[in-house]
C-alpha cells in the first residue's frame, strides 16, 4: 500500500485484488496479489512472494518485480517488514526505501505493522492464511499496512496500526478507512477453542 505515488493501472498477466473503497482517494495504490503470473514452480506455483517457504530466491525476486510492475511501483520504494506473528507496528520513511524487497536480508525486523507518513514509500506484506489490514488516514496523510494473523490480533496489532498512524498523521480514528484483505476461512482451517 502507499498513500501518495498513484501506480495508474495494472499491466501484464499478473491479476490483483483491489478495493473500490480506495479507489476514490487520489494517489492511493492498495492491492493483494493472487497465485497468477509468476514463475515458481510447484508446490509454490505460481506468483510465491515470499521468501521464507524454500521457493527458489530468484523466483520470488523476479515474481515480487512482476506484482510491483503490474502496479507501476518502483522496487526502490518498497518497505517490507519481518513478520513475526506479533504486534510490532514500526514507522518507517524515505531512508527505509528498498529494505527488504528483493531480499530479506534487509527487511525491517520484527514488525508485522508497517506505517509512514512520506511520500513515495511503499509498504510491503506477505500472507498465506492471515488477513492483512491496510488503513488510510484521508486525505492521503499517512498510510499502515498490518499483518494481523490471531497472535497479532490478539496482541493488539489492529489498535497499534491505528495509534501508529494517528500520531503520524493526525487523524482521528474516525477519520481513517480501513481494509481487510482475503483470508483463510473456517472450511480450511481448524481453530481451537483457546482463539
């Protein structure tokens, strides 16, 4: 997600979910990428975009280029977070850009939440069975993006995405619009009774 730079539309055979929510605040680029257009091979077929399952590097360089390209946003503008499963939402600026993008080696450490308030910076998660929650503090003042699984959920990670955010911003809560991306549902996935 990024509040400022518009990515204009996408390109190539590289389809994402958007949210017609957004689409009326100008310069927001908000998107989930689906499986379509990369080039992994089986099991991680085919648009793998993160580095941590054991997919080949180069695969997931090359897949996170195609997503970024199908938006029209430069790799150099990417932030990316190390997600941990907690509630770590960390503020990150223009001297973060490219952290983490092509490799993870840089990423930003322990911070399933990512937040900025500057132009240009893109921010960066990765998702299999969790729900990711992008928040916009209108009109285009700042911008969290939250990889917000059961343990960050339950460790407050949608409130600290919200408090990042305000204090960068100056927005109200009531003043921000959030969006929760696809996630795992019940039929696929067993919950106990402690969650």
């Amino acid at each position: 997600c990024s509040s400022y730079e518009a990515a204009g539309s996408m390109r190539g055979d590289v389809p994402a979910i958007t949210f017609p929510v957004l689409r009326e605040s100008p310069g927001v680029v908000c998107a989930v990428s689906t499986r379509i257009g990369g080039v992994s091979r089986p099991p991680f077929d085919t648009l793998n975009l993160s580095f941590s399952p054991g997919d080949d590097p180069d695969c997931v360089r090359e897949n996170r280029q195609r997503f970024l390209a199908s938006l029209e946003i430069p790799p150099e503008g990417v932030v990316v977070g190390q997600q941990v499963h907690g509630a770590h939402v960390q503020v990150v600026g223009r001297s973060d850009r490219g952290r983490g993008v092509l490799g993870p080696e840089s990423v930003i450490p322990a911070s399933d939440g990512l937040a900025t308030a500057d132009p240009g910076v893109y921010l960066f998660t990765v998702s299999a069975d969790c729900p990711l929650i992008g928040i916009l503090a209108p009109p285009a003042r700042g911008i969290a993006l939250a990889h917000a699984g059961w343990r960050g959920v339950a460790g407050g990670i949608p409130g600290a995405a919200v408090e990042a955010l305000q204090r960068l911003s100056g927005s109200e809560p009531a003043e921000m619009v959030a969006v929760i991306g696809p996630a795992i549902g019940p039929c696929c996935y067993v919950v106990g009774d402690e969650v």
